[in-house]
C-alpha cells in the first residue's frame, strides 16, 4: 500500500496561486535568512524532535506540548519584545498549564492525597547474584 504523500500534493495546489502573486521586489537578506531560520531550525529540528518525544511518552502526553507552545510564545514576547501583559494573559497561562497538569497526570495535586507505599511493598527481597562458571 503507497503512503499518502501530502507535500507534493499540496505544492501542486498552491503553485498556481503563488505564481500569481509573486512580490513585487526581493525580499531583504534579513527577511531571507529569518526565513531560513524559521525553516531549518523550527521545522526541520522541531519535528524529529517532537516525534522522539512523542515515541517516548506516547501520543496523548506528547501532544500536551501544543497546548504550552502558545503560553511560552506569549511569555517570551513580553519579556524580548516587551509587549503588553494582562491580568487575562496570565490568567489564560496558568489555565493552560492546569490543563495540560490534568491531561498528564489525570489528578490535582493539592487535592489528591498522596499514596504512601504499604510497609510490605517497601522491603525489598534479596537479588540473588549470578552464578560464576
């Protein structure tokens, strides 16, 4: 069975309308290298990246990371670019880390009591060693 190549497909599609709207200058080495940025390191590293995490903890606990990604670029973009920061932005960023506490963990920690190992299950049995031939 062939694997549904996505890429090429949607090349195809939007080539005509990119044709047609091509700019008006070049752009500036500034704007190319930003690009080129934005593409090697945030895609190209990024995916891999996002897929070992995904191959490590599984899908449903990995995916949790698109939901922080929008806290952090809102975080970042106060302290770098020193944009505004409201009473609603934070209290949207801890509504996504509760969120993303939830989905990891299935639990609030302050309301759920901690499971104290059993007296039993805390001692451990002898590990026997290998026998040497």
């Amino acid at each position: 069975m062939q694997k549904f190549r996505a890429h090429p497909i949607t090349t195809i599609v939007l080539l005509p309308w990119t044709l047609l709207h091509l700019p008006s200058s070049v752009p500036s080495l500034r704007v190319i290298a930003s690009l080129l940025v934005l593409g090697l390191i945030c895609t190209a590293l990024a995916l891999p990246t996002f897929f070992a995490l995904i191959a490590e903890v599984g899908a449903s606990r990995g995916t949790v990371i698109t939901y922080v990604n929008p806290a952090i670029s809102v975080l970042l973009g106060a302290l770098v670019l020193h944009e505004q920061l409201t009473i609603a932005t934070v209290a949207g960023f801890l509504l996504i880390i509760a969120g993303s506490w939830l989905s990891t963990t299935g639990s609030i920690p302050f309301l759920t009591a901690r499971k104290m190992p059993k007296p039993e299950a805390a001692i451990a049995t002898p590990i026997e060693a290998p026998v040497r031939e």
